[in-house]
C-alpha cells in the first residue's frame, strides 16, 4: 500500500493558483494586530483544500532521526572586557545550556518565561545565529546527543518521488509556504512575527512525545543548514555537554580557535591551549597553532 494515498489525495483536493493567492494573502495580513488563535486560523485557511474543512488537511512531516554522538552547536558571546581566560562571564556548564525561565525571551518556538534550548548542527551557523561581530570573541559549546534524537524538519525541501509533477508541485509550495514563515526575518518591534512560527510548529509539526525529540528547521543565514529547539526536559534528556571552545570570528561563517574548555567534576571549566594532550583527546578535529 503507497504510504502516502492520504497526502496524495490531499494534494489532488488542493488548485495551485487558489494555493498561490492564498499564500500571497497570507503574506499580506497585519500579524500586528492578531492573536495567536487568529494566525492560527489563517494558516489553516491556507492549508485547507479549495471549499474543504480544516479536519482534512494531511501534510507529509519528514521525521529525521541524529544518532547517538551527533553534535550541536551553542554559542555565547563575551563582552570586550571578558576576553581572557578563565572568563567572569562564562564560568559553569550551565551557562551554555539554555537560559533560565526568568531571563527567557520570546523567540521562534518559546514565548517569554519559557526556556527552550536553541542549537545548530554547524558551529558557523550558530556563531551567525548569536549575531557575533566580526572581531568579536565568544564561547562555543560543544553538545552531544547521549541517545538518538528525533525531529520533525520544517520547511526543508523533502521530493516524494512516488508524486506525480502536479503533485509535487502543491507540495513543494507547501514545503516553501512554512519555510518562508517559520524564518521570517524578526528584530526589535517585530517579535509579534514569532506567533506564525510558533503556530506552524505546535499545529502542525508536533508529534506524540514519545515519536519526537526537538523540532529542526532552516537557518536563516543559510537555509540548507539545521537549527534544532529542543524543551528544557528533553535537552537535559538527550544532550550532554562535551566541552567548550574559545574563539574570536574572523569573518562571514568564519572563526579561529584560541583555546578549549573541559568541564570538571564541579561543572566549571579548566582552559588548555591548541596543541596540548587534552585539546588533542576532546577536539582532535581542532588543528594545532596556525594550523587552521
């Protein structure tokens, strides 16, 4: 039996044009002024099929399993004057694991006072993530999964070669439609943008607990590379901190490692230079002095 009748016949409910001027309407609302049950609304307005209820919409979610080992990507900057070793700023694991409640801000999948854990799947993107300068220095957590992590991907282009060309056409506006959305562009006096992304991953990319892990999509640096958002619980769950990395950013998606950080058994740091035994044992991939 083809696996994917439901989408399919989804697919063939839906006319391209009508998707087209929906997604172009969308666009154009004032996010401003809604509520969440209202952007709620309107996202289903798209999804549903020409004349059709909400209660058939049957999108195709690609659930992709990291295996035990997987690294993610953390980063913290540091204030000018805290640019030495050991930092004033930086001084426990804790401190690269995700903020406390109290000082949580909104973001794309957490609301103020919620905690949730942000990481890349490159260190590059989430040194361009945290928006460091050029010149600027900052600690890089290095995270690994202690089990298996399972995330829906959102917006990632994902063909279904058994669609047939009109087929993959919806879909792929579909795919481009939550893309687009979810990494909207979001500054200061714009964070009202955040109730889309948060709808888009709540409503329709969230599985039982026990088939999901984290939620993965685009960067918006470079949108064929992976964010991943896990809950406070399961990032204590599934991650565990392998070490820290010392670095100053020497360009776009570029940065050179100064030294490296290794937790001890009171969870604070102890620093050790490029080329010694222990950068060698926890980051072998990290070359020697001048050597990249």
């Amino acid at each position: 039996m083809d696996e994917n009748v439901i989408y399919k016949k989804y697919l063939d409910e839906i006319d391209s044009i009508e998707l087209h001027r929906k997604i172009d309407g969308f666009r154009r609302l004032n996010f401003r002024s809604m509520n969440s049950d209202e952007v709620r609304t309107a996202i289903f307005e798209v999804l549903k099929p020409n004349g059709g209820p909400v209660s058939v919409i049957a999108l195709e979610r690609r659930v992709l399993e990291y295996p035990k080992g997987t690294r993610v990507f953390r980063v913290r900057g540091l204030p000018k004057e805290d640019c030495i070793t050991p930092f004033k700023t930086i001084t426990a694991e804790s401190h690269l694991w995700n903020p406390p409640p109290s000082i949580s801000k909104a973001q794309r999948l957490n609301i103020d006072g919620e905690s949730v854990f942000y990481g890349s799947t490159e260190p590059f993107i989430a040194m361009e993530e945290a928006r460091i300068g050029e010149g600027e220095y900052f600690c890089l957590g290095v995270f690994e999964a202690l089990m298996s992590i399972r995330a829906p991907h959102i917006g990632f282009d994902n063909d279904i070669p058994s669609l047939s060309s009109d087929q993959q056409l919806k879909h792929r506006m579909i795919t481009d439609f939550f893309a687009h959305e979810f990494i909207r562009d979001v500054g200061v006096g714009t964070e009202h943008l955040y109730k889309i992304s948060r709808c888009i991953a709540y409503e329709h990319f969230e599985l039982p607990e026990n088939l999901q892990d984290a939620w993965c999509f685009p960067s918006s640096f470079d949108k064929t590379k992976v964010n991943m958002c896990l809950r406070s619980n399961k990032a204590e769950e599934r991650l565990g901190l392998h070490g820290m990395v010392f670095c100053q950013k020497t360009g776009f998606q570029n940065f050179s490692c100064l030294e490296v950080g290794i937790a001890n058994e009171e969870k604070t740091f102890k620093y050790f230079p490029l080329g010694s035994d222990e950068q060698k044992l926890y980051f072998p991939e990290i070359g020697a002095p001048n050597g990249g």
